[in-house]
C-alpha cells in the first residue's frame, strides 16, 4: 500500500501500487471505493461554495428589485387609501368588512401621509387668499390653517368610521364594472353619497354624510368671526360633498389609466 496526498483535499489516501508491495483485491477495492467517496465529497463541497458565493450579486440585483415592488406597493395601498378606494376591486366582487378591517383601515387613514400633504397644499391656498383674514400671514398663520384643515380631516374620517361601524356601512368606491362613460359616470358621482351595506346594497350614506358635516359645523368653534357662522358651516358642507361627488370620477377611471401606463412598462 502506498499512502499520497489527494490535491484536491488535502488528505492521505491509500491506494494500491505496482512498484510496492503487493495488496490483496480487497484492500485495492477498498482504496478505490475510498478515493471515490472523497472526490465525491470534495465535489459537493466545491458545489455548496459556488452555490453560496455566486449568487450574491443575483441576490443584491433581486433584493433591490424587490424594494423598488415594495415601494410601488406602498405608494399604491396609500393612495387607494387616501381616496377611500378598495383598491381595483370591482363592485360585484364586495364582501363586507369586519370589524377588524375597519380599525385596520381608520387608523392607516389616519397616519396616511397623503392625507397630511392634502393639509399643508390647502392651508398653502388658504395662506395665498389670506383665509380666514383673522389669521396673519408668516408661519403663525399657516400653522393655525394647517391645524384646522388638519383637524377637520380627522373629525370627518372620525365620525365616517363610528357611524360606519355602528350601521353597517362600507364608504370604501369599488370600480362599477359598467361598460360605458355615462353609466360610469352616473355611478361614480352617486358614490359621493351612497354607501354598500353587508349584502351589498347601496342606500344614503349616513355616515359619510354625518362625517362631513361634524367636520364642517364642529370647526366654527375655534375658527375667527369671519367664518364661523351657520352659513359659513354649510358653505363647507357643501364644498366637500361637492368635491367627494368629483373625486368619484377619479376614482372610477384611474385604474383605466394605471392599466395603460403599466402595458407601456
């Protein structure tokens, strides 16, 4: 038997040899079998090592294309949220919400950052026609009109999400479905008032409704003379039911859009 050092694994391996001393068959087959198993193992070593060390630029190519899916998803769920949309999700295909999806969605509205954008561009044309009057110019003022706008947003999502809750009401826009621009149309600014019900039916919603309304009149409390009438109040009212009807149009056509721009990419 001679004893040599295998290249590749650094180890002593027993072979049988020509010039030494005759080996029985046994000890030449067990050598052999030997050297197999080990050129085996060194193979599989090589394998596990490439199979680790290869990759990692695959692996940092696939993980950035996995944030930039993230991101996008993020982005969209905000604005479907801010726009109290359930998503692409077409009208025949409702189903209630639980309780738990309801919290669930009240409290991403709440921290959306869209909807704090929305405050600081209103209190931005506010601050520009100097409304209401009684508020100075300078960062004061456009503090105390970013806080009102603010705090109306939250009085009417507030009161959206206890009388929704408590009457069953689902204020999310789920696409039509229809075929058509005017019978979407008639659908999307009715939406502004109607809310679905747990068997899928849609009636006035009293909850959107009622939000709205706690927004526009509770604000008169700490706004300054100038707008803090009943008159003032309803002017509210009205502008924001008014802009929740046109908002439906948005809402029903712009997964048209998003199909578009996505076909192009």
């Amino acid at each position: 038997m001679v004893v040599v050092q295998s290249a590749m694994l650094g180890q002593q391996v027993a072979v049988a040899s020509d010039f030494k001393e005759p080996c029985s068959q046994q000890e030449s087959s067990e050598a052999v079998f030997t050297f197999a198993a080990d050129f085996r193992i060194h193979l599989d070593r090589m394998k596990s090592t490439r199979d680790l060390q290869i990759p990692k630029e695959q692996s940092d190519t696939k993980n950035a294309g996995q944030d930039s899916v993230n991101r996008r998803s993020r982005l969209a769920g905000n604005i479907f949220n801010f726009l109290n949309m359930a998503g692409m999700t077409k009208s025949n295909q409702f189903h209630p919400l639980t309780q738990s999806e309801r919290n669930q969605l009240y409290f991403r509205t709440m921290v959306n950052p869209l909807g704090f954008l929305k405050a600081g561009f209103s209190a931005g044309i506010d601050q520009a026609n100097d409304k209401p009057r009684e508020w100075e110019q300078g960062g004061s003022g456009y503090g105390k009109r970013f806080g009102n706008i603010l705090a109306q947003y939250s009085i009417q999502r507030t009161i959206s999400y206890a009388l929704g809750s408590a009457l069953h009401e689902d204020n999310r826009y789920f696409n039509s479905g229809k075929q058509g621009f005017w019978p979407r149309t008639g659908y999307a600014l009715t939406s502004g008032i109607l809310a679905r019900h747990d068997d899928g039916s849609r009636h006035l919603s009293v909850s959107q409704v009622g939000g709205v309304a706690a927004g526009a009149f509770l604000s008169r409390a700490w706004l300054p003379p100038s707008q803090n009438s009943l008159g003032d109040a309803a002017v509210s009212f009205g502008i924001t039911m008014g802009s929740n009807a046109g908002f439906g149009l948005v809402k029903e056509f712009i997964p048209d859009v998003l199909r578009r721009i996505t076909r192009k990419h």
